[in-house]
C-alpha cells in the first residue's frame, strides 16, 4: 500500500491585500491612492489617535499638489497654503541675490506652498474616510512580518502596553512607511547607511503679525547669529518658520529658561512685535538611503527608505512621488496586468531619485556647514566675494529646491532621440489647458479642464497629429487595439466627438506648444504622470506598436 496521500492546507484568506504600516502623510497618501485603483488595505498606527505634533515639512512641492489632487485634497491644500515663488538670499545682512521659481502663466498651482505637515495630515485623514478600502486601524504596533511566495503574515500588538492583544494579518504585500526609526526596515534586517551632521539646528514655528512678505528668507553669518545661518518661512495664520544653527553643546530647556530662545526670536522680529511659541525643537540632520527599496514582497517608502537634511524640502515631497510611482504599479501586479518585475523597477527608480537628492542635499550641508578651517575660508571667500563679484554668486548654495525626479535611465521607460522641441520619456508630463468634446468632459468626478486632469487612474496615449482627419483615424485605430493595461486614448485636433476616444480641444495652443514640437506623435504617459515613451506616428503600423509600448512600461 502506498503512502497516504494528504490533501494541502488551504491557503488563509487574505486580510487585505495591502498592509501600509505607519500613518504619516506618505502612508495616507499611498493607501488612499491605492484605494482609488481598488486594492483593499490596512493602514496600521502604532500611535492610538492622530497627534499633530508640530509642524515637521513645511514646503510642499508642486507635484506633490498634483498628487494630492488625484486623491482629492490638493486644491484644499494649495488654498489653505501660502504660496510663494521667489528666495533671497543675504550674506551678513545684505542680499547678494533672489531666485525665482519657474511658472507659467495658468500653471494649475504654484511652484511651492508652505501649510504644516499636520494640517496636511488632517485633511488626508479626512479623505481616507470618504475610502472603504482603507481599514485604518489606530493603536497597532507591529512585531514581526514573515513573508512567503503567496503573501505576507503580519503579527502586531494591539492597545494599550496594559491592555494589548495579538492580532495576526494575512496581505499580499507589505509597505513601510514608518518613519526614520522604521520597524519594517528593522524587522528586515536592514541597515541604513549614511551619516549624521554633528551641527545642532533649532527650529521654532512663532505666531505673530510681521512684515515680513511671503517669500523664502536665508541668511549666511547675520548680524543676529554669527557664523552660522538663519532660514525663514511664512505659514498661513501669521505663523513663521524660523532655523538657527546653534553650536552643538545648545541645550533647548536652557535656552528656554533663560531667556535665550526669545532673544534669539526677538532679532529676527524687533524688540516690541508681539508673538506666540507655537512650536520648537532641536535637531541634528541625517543624510540616510536603503540599499533596498524592496525585499520580496516588503516595501518601503518615505523616511523610511531616505532621510535628508531639510535644506531644499526634499523630504515629504520625495516620499510622496515615492507613493505616487508604488500606487500604480502594485495594483497591476495585484490584478495579474503586470509581472511581479514591475515591483523592482520601483525600487530602481525612487532609489536613484534618493541618490540625487542625497548628492543635492549633500551638496548644501557641505556648503552651509563646511569641515576644517580650509575649507570654512574658501566658503567666506565665496560668500564676502559674491557682495562685489556677480559670477560668484552661483556658487552660493543656500539649498537647491525640490524638483521632480526623470526617470532617464529607468528599465521600464522606453528611451527616444533627445529632441528639445519635446519633454524626453522619463520627465514628468507638462500640463496644459484644454477642454474635452462630448461625453467624456469629465475625468472620475472633475471636470477637465487641463491636461493633468487625465492623468492618475491609468496609461493616458496623448497623440498629436496634423489634420484633423488624420488625428480621427489614428485615435480610432489606437482606441481598437488590444492594450495590456487600462489606456485613455486622448487625440487634439480630430472633430467632433469619437466614440471610446478623448477628444481634447486646444484653443490656446498648449497642448501643441508642449508636445508637437517634433511633428506627428504619441506619448504615452504613465498613472503618475511621468512620461513612458514617445512614438513617431508615421503610419499606421506606429500607431500598431502603441501597446507594445505599453507592455515595456508595465514591465513586460
């Protein structure tokens, strides 16, 4: 008699498909616009209810807006915001030079706006309310993560320390966004290589009517604190941001006590202005990047995976767009679109992201806080020779700002000719102002009004052609083809409405200006608003190769 044949366990069903551990803004952002795709998640907290400790990131980036107004919130962020596009930048109490951030006439927001990183949490959390796919639970904090080929178990403890309980989960995945002492790096095994800047940094958010305008103010070597620098922002409600480098043996409850605080906060304001303490801390500043973005089916993403000094406000913005690129991909993965591959390209894109922002901010700190007397003198040679010498002035770095990262060299991003009439694949899409015809003026629950107002939910197939029977007879082909993933064909310049096409009007000529520089074309843009590839439309057989395209981009 041969062996008793034993049947196999059953496969436990899943919890959620998606655990996003850590309830900060980059988690609230990723399991919302996770949500919008339809993957069910637990968002777990170890935190038993929202605190909004101070006011942490306070520069929000414009393409963070745009992923925030995918999820629904950013315009109520840009309007509670203050907005601002120029810098100065003083040397001992004169300016040696403005910068000016880049806008167009009728950009959708602004280059940057300042709002506290804890009403941004406010109005997340509002969101994710209006989501049934995200299960937030508060008070859970996790103890170990063991993954296999079909999934992940998840032991966390929740409640109280006097009154917790176990719970096991069962998902697909795992994301950490768990902050710079992330217990998913941890659990692992991780290291998080980098260094820590020795300097002390002391920062205090004030209330108080200034006249100060709303632009961003940094000082090298004032006379109010010598040697060292002194950055200022507006927020809104008259609150203003300030930052000292302090010598490294400051003791905040001593100055506090002392009275040494205020006097520091009295030289920026004046002697009689009134003001109120509404926020302040002492930090050092950390220069942190992961090997991995991803093990298996563990993630990570934010202050987990990064840390960088917030000279250029490059911290929360990166952690958003490292949401924004993990919330298209792990849906098609999860719904059998894409291959398992397309995870990897993740981690390749946000980490050479992460490098560059780690090389830029690297770059600052060197500059700010220079080591060794040598190279002190050459700052201050740089600095007192910028007051007369003009040239000199570029190499002044005061914190160069956040900006989106191009995924040139990404696996999934189907490079093309560099031609400078057109945004190469791997930049983000500029936007325009268009208008749609017929039934389709509409994208998920917003008139369009703009470009970017189609992107987000899936591949968007932008094609530009001559005529406007030909633009009709290639969006008619490309909407017949067999796609590989979800794909909105939007044509300019066909006629009338076409049926399962988008037809977008384009009566100022943006739309051409931004992408018909180089004659009849496609461009593939990706849910996140970053361009896949470019095809030539040459014939029909270019129209043809569109979802091969598209292939490439999902990772196939």
């Amino acid at each position: 008699m041969g062996p008793a044949v034993r049947n196999p366990p059953t496969p436990r069903l899943l919890d959620a498909q998606v655990a996003v551990v850590g309830a900060g803004p980059v988690g609230m952002t990723l399991a919302g616009r996770l949500a919008q795709h339809g993957v069910s998640v637990i968002l777990l907290e170890r935190e038993p209810r929202h605190t909004g400790e101070g006011s942490k990131a306070l520069c929000m980036q414009r393409e963070t807006l745009e992923i925030w107004a995918r999820l629904g919130v950013g315009e109520a962020v840009a309007r509670r915001g203050v907005q601002w596009n120029l810098g100065r930048t003083y040397f001992r109490g004169r300016e040696l030079f403005q910068t000016r951030l880049p806008a167009r006439e009728g950009d959708h927001f602004p280059p940057f706006v300042n709002i506290n990183q804890t009403e941004v949490e406010e109005l997340l959390l509002k969101r994710l309310g209006d989501l049934p796919e995200v299960d937030l639970r508060w008070g859970h904090t996790l103890t170990s993560l063991a993954q296999d080929s079909d999934g992940v178990t998840v032991r966390c403890q929740a409640g109280t320390k006097t009154a917790a309980e176990a719970v096991n989960l069962r998902v697909s995945y795992v994301i950490g966004t768990d902050g710079a002492h992330s217990t998913v790096r941890h659990l692992l095994g991780m290291g998080f290589p980098g260094h820590s800047h020795r300097d002390l940094f002391l920062i205090c958010d004030i209330r108080a009517r200034l006249a100060f305008p709303h632009e961003r103010r940094f000082y090298f070597d004032p006379p109010w604190n010598p040697g060292r620098q002194v950055l200022i922002h507006p927020q809104p409600d008259d609150t203003w941001r300030i930052d000292w480098q302090v010598p490294g043996e400051t003791d905040l409850d001593v100055e506090r006590a002392s009275g040494g605080l205020d006097r520091r906060i009295r030289a920026v304001i004046g002697q009689s202005t009134p003001y109120e303490l509404a926020w302040v801390t002492a930090y050092r500043f950390h220069q942190r990047l992961v090997d991995r973005y991803r093990v298996g089916r563990v993630l990570l993403a934010g202050d987990a995976a990064h840390l960088l000094s917030p000279f250029g406000a490059r911290g929360l913005n990166s952690g958003a767009a490292d949401a924004e690129n993990l919330a298209w991909k792990l849906p098609l993965v999860l719904n059998g679109s894409a291959p398992d591959r397309l995870l990897e390209s993740y981690h390749l894109e946000r980490r050479a992201a992460g490098l560059e922002n780690q090389a830029r901010t690297d770059a600052t700190m060197r500059f700010m806080v220079p080591r060794g007397p040598m190279r002190r003198l050459a700052r201050n040679a740089i600095l007192s020779g910028s007051l007369r010498i003009r040239r000199l002035r570029r190499l002044v770095n005061s914190g160069r700002l956040a900006e989106p990262f191009a995924y040139l060299d990404s696996p999934v991003v189907t490079p093309a000719a560099r031609d400078r009439r057109v945004p190469p694949p791997g930049e983000v899409a500029p936007d325009a102002r268009c208008s749609v015809v017929g039934s389709e003026a509409r994208s998920t629950d917003r008139a369009v009004t703009r470009l970017r107002d189609l992107f987000g939910e899936r591949f968007v197939a932008l094609l530009i052609l001559a005529g406007p029977e030909a633009a009709a007879a290639a969006a008619i082909r490309a909407s017949r083809l067999a796609w590989p993933a979800p794909c909105q064909i939007a044509v300019v310049g066909a006629s009338g409405a076409l049926k399962g096409v988008t037809v977008l009007l384009d009566p100022r000529g943006d739309l051409r200006r931004s992408y018909g520089g180089a004659g009849p074309c496609a461009f593939l843009i990706r849910p996140d608003g970053h361009i896949g590839a470019i095809q030539a439309l040459v014939d029909d057989d270019a129209v043809a190769a569109l979802p091969g395209l598209q292939a490439h981009a999902i990772g196939g």
